[in-house]
C-alpha cells in the first residue's frame, strides 16, 4: 500500500501509473486472502498434532480449531499489546524449543548440513529438474510470514520486527528445519509427521499445546497486518471509511477495525469447514503469499527506477535475482490451482472488485462535488461584496473541506438555504499524504482568507498512519492565530454528506453503481472519521447523481 501511494505521486505516464496502481491493489487483495489462509493452516496444523499423540483424537481436531479461532478473533478487541504481554514470552519459549528439537537432530546427523549450501539446490535442480520445480510449490511454505512482517511494519515499527527476526526466529527456524530434514534422511517414515517427531513421545502433548499457542501469534501477524493495511487503504481513499479503534495509547499504528475482524472471522470459519485438512489449505497457501511477493518485487523495481533514480546495472540485478526466484515460486504454486489454489484467487478477486469500484465511483462523485463547490475565493468574495445575504451569529464554526481551493458544500447551504454564518468561521481541509507519519509541527497551514470577515482556512496534513482527530489538532493549534484560540470542544462543526443516487449514465456499469451506493451506505460517517463531537455537529446532505 505504502508503495501504491509512492507510485500515485510518482513521474510516470498516466498509463503506466494506473497499470501499476491496479497491479497494487492486486497484491492487497492477495494479502487480504492471505490473511484468512494463515489462521485456517497455522491453527488447523498446530491442533492436527494431536493425531501423532494418539489417533483416537481425530475426530475433536476440527471442533478444537474452530474454538481456539473464535477466541483467537474475539481478543482482537482487547488490542496487540494485551497479546503481546500474554502470549510474547510463549513465542519466545516456542523458538527456543523448536530450537533445541532441531538442533538435538542435527547433532545425531550432522551432514544434513550440507543442504544449506547453494550447491545443494544447485545439483538438485540439475539432476531432477522436474521434482525441483514440484517442490518450490512446498519450499515456499518455509518463507511464508515474510509478507505479514512487512505489513506488521506499520503495526509495530522496523526495530521490534528486525530484532525479534534475526536474534531469534530465524536461527530457531535454520535449526528446526534442518532437523527435520536430518530425521527425514534417516528414518523416511518420519515424513509423515515430521515435526512433531522431533521430540520424545512423552512430550509431545505439551509440544501440540505450545505449537498452538505459538499458531496464535503466527494468526496473528497477519490479522494485524490485515488491520494496519486497511487503515491505510482507508486514509488513502482505497475503501470507505470504517471505524477504526486505536488499541495504544504509545503506537498510533496498533489499531482493530471490527468490520473486517468479522469478514476475518467468516472466512476463516468457511475455510477451514470446507478444506477440513491443513494439507490441503497449503495448496491455497502457497499461491497467495508468492503472488503477494512477486508483486511487491515490481512494484519496488518501479519505484526504485522512476522515483530514486537508480541506474539500469541496479535494476537489472534485482530482476535477475528476486523477480526470476519470484516468477519460479508462482509458476511452481500455480500448479496447485485446481487443487486449492483457486480460493485466494477468488478472494482477491472480490477484494480487487470492492476497492477497484470504490475508487471508480469516489472519481465519479468527488467530480460531481468538485463542480458544485465552485472556488473558495470566489464565494468569500462574494460574502465580501454582500452580493450574498447572510445574517452572523455569535460562536465559532468549524466546516470541514473536500479540497483547499472550493467552498465545502455545507458552507453554501448555511449561506445560501440558512441565510446565516457564525462570526468566526474556520474552513479545514484534511489531506492524507504518501507518508507514513507528518510531524505536529509540520501538520498545518493557516491562511487568513477574508480576515476583516471573520473567515479563515486551515488545511491539516496527516500521514496514513496518524490518528485523524480533528478537534484534538485544532486545541494544539490555538497558538497559531487569534482565529485559531477557541475551545474545539465548544465550536460547532458542520460537514457535507453526498448520499448517491443510481442514473442511467454509462460512467458505470449499473452493477457497480449499487456496490459502490452499498459501501458508501454503510461506511462510517464524517463526523466519527475525524472523531468531531457528536452533540455539536451539523450533517448537510446533498443527492449526487451517479
């Protein structure tokens, strides 16, 4: 999403900008059917442990999985830092178990060594070509999560994530899968439950409850991951605007958004009553995360050329060797399609369709808006030379803006239909950039627009991943302008609501048309997006043709 926006604001041929726009919202929508497939394989294959325990226990996994989901989503109200402070020291156990499991095997045969060198895959791949290329489908499940670290990014920051990464996960997971593969060698009946082999049969009860603890968090990466990328689809006007709860008082990033904790959960649900098997969702698995990652591949190859400038040797270094290691991991999972493969296809697709239809149709209604508006200057001018009657009353008003050069919709009505105007008027604009954070003090620009009438503009930057909140911005700004020194939570705030009337013009299809009037129904309204109170603020609706 980050790079989405980056590429928005870029120099690219119009064209091209919305080609690779669109191929972005393809890796969202990959994501997001990635973010069903790791709760449904991670919990399901965890619970499955139980069949190695005593195969009596089959007929309870599917019952377990489903419980252990509900509450898995039914926390997520309770925030990342309540389930970090409950399940992060399991994490750090589970690591170091698997750790321990792995490397006990490798010292009984330690020439399963030999497989982390280059050579190896190279005299594979050269002695059975066929079966290499099969087998990427699988080894591709040794790299899943990668996705839902960078989208975790935003969650938590870079530091947490590389630190935990590279001082802990990864050699834990160098050591557990090499001692798989040395068991693997030398006992090939292993295969059939190789991790949970690892260990002495008298522990492997505890080992089935840990790895589903440890499933959790894996669960969870991805849900949060689903969370900060929607928030930011939303800031950047990918989607409608959905309620959205900051869960820390400390990380502006860490939120729960309900709506799609819900979609989550449905999935999720579906997905693991129609697969019934962990075997088979990772056929679904494989195709989602490397096409996430091919297109995360070209979309940072677009942007390192176009917008940092780096030379042809560069870039043909990367395409030779992440986008052709990239390309092989699609190829290999798109092997699988018909046999599990074709489900994260079907959920991008739907996600694709909502977001690619939203932006269509907010294009559409903010053209629409746009031209009714008329310029600011104008219209102040025009209060200016009383050419408009309009009676001032006492108090501060605040409305609320689309753009910084038109006159807000509502600001008309009150002029025009209301014949009246508090004596001071603030007009705010609000525009989210391509940043991830704007400072507070980098945030506004004043302008004294009409200043002997009473009538001033603000317009207020945020980053995608700051917490929009009008009021609060305002009382941290009352040093700015004598405009600007009144209580926020005093003033009256008025803001413009389009509700969208279906025609027969053929801007969109009629389809369409309804989807986008059934998002735009059911998205949060203005006044909760920018957190304005309740009891002080005016809705003025306005019918925009469609």
């Amino acid at each position: 999403m980050a790079m989405v926006s980056l590429i928005k604001s870029g120099a690219l041929q119009p064209r091209f900008r919305w080609f690779f726009v669109v191929l972005g919202i393809m890796g969202v929508a990959l994501f997001y059917g990635d973010s069903t497939i790791t709760p449904a394989i991670s919990i399901l294959s965890a619970v499955e442990g139980l069949k190695v325990v005593s195969p009596s226990l089959s007929s309870i996994i599917l019952p377990i999985t489903l419980i252990i989901l509900t509450l898995l989503f039914w926390i997520q109200k309770y925030g990342t830092t309540i389930i970090g402070q409950v399940f992060g020291p399991v994490m750090i156990v589970w690591f170091v178990v698997i750790g321990l499991g792995g490397g006990w095997q490798i010292m009984q045969h330690p020439d399963i060594l030999i497989a982390l060198s280059p050579i190896s895959a190279i005299r594979f791949i050269d002695a059975q070509l066929a079966i290499a290329f099969i087998a990427m489908g699988a080894v591709v499940l040794a790299v899943t999560g990668a996705e839902a670290l960078f989208a975790d990014m935003g969650h938590f920051g870079r530091g947490p994530i590389a630190r935990a990464w590279f001082l802990l996960v990864f050699p834990a997971l160098i050591l557990c899968y090499m001692g798989q593969g040395a068991l693997i060698l030398h006992d090939p009946s292993a295969m059939a439950s190789s991790f949970m082999l690892l260990f002495p049969e008298i522990i492997r009860l505890p080992i089935v409850i840990l790895a589903t603890f440890a499933t959790l968090i894996a669960s969870q990466a991805v849900i949060s991951g689903a969370f900060s990328l929607t928030r930011q689809a939303i800031h950047l006007d990918f989607l409608p605007k959905m309620l959205v709860r900051h869960t820390s008082i400390r990380e502006t990033g860490q939120v729960y958004i309900p709506f799609i904790n819900l979609i989550l959960f449905i999935a999720v649900t579906l997905l693991v009553l129609f697969f019934g098997k962990s075997e088979r969702l990772a056929n679904a698995y494989g195709l989602a995360v490397s096409g996430t990652l091919l297109i995360d591949t070209v979309l940072f190859l677009v942007i390192a050329r176009t917008l940092w400038k780096k030379s042809i040797v560069y870039i043909s270094a990367l395409l030779a060797i992440f986008l052709s290691l990239d390309v092989l991991l699609v190829s290999a999972n798109a092997t699988k399609l018909l046999r599990g493969g074709w489900f994260p296809i079907v959920m991008a697709g739907l996600a694709f369709l909502l977001i690619h239809t939203w932006l269509m149709g907010e294009r559409i209604v903010n053209n629409e808006i746009r031209h009714r508006e008329g310029q600011l200057q104008t219209f102040v001018d025009k209060l200016r030379a009383k050419e408009l009657t309009v009676t001032r009353i006492p108090g501060y008003a605040v409305y609320i803006g689309n753009n910084v050069d038109l006159a807000p919709l509502a600001l008309h009505y009150s002029v025009e239909k209301l014949h009246e105007l508090h004596a001071k008027v603030v007009i705010v604009n609000v525009e989210v950039t391509e940043a991830a954070h704007v400072p507070e003090n980098d945030r506004a620009v004043f302008d004294k627009l009409a200043y002997d009438d009473g009538i001033s503009h603000l317009s207020l930057t945020y980053g995608y991943h700051d917490s929009l909140n009008i009021p609060r911005t305002l009382k941290s700004l009352r040093h700015i302008s004598p405009e600007l020194n009144f209580n926020p939570d005093l003033a009256s705030y008025f803001i413009s609501l389009a509700k969208v009337v279906p025609t027969k013009r053929h801007n969109l299809i009629h389809w369409r048309k309804s989807l986008y009037g059934l998002m735009s129904y059911g998205s949060l309204s203005v006044s909760d997006y920018y957190k304005l109170p309740s009891d002080r603020t005016v809705e003025m609706r306005s019918l925009i043709e469609l």
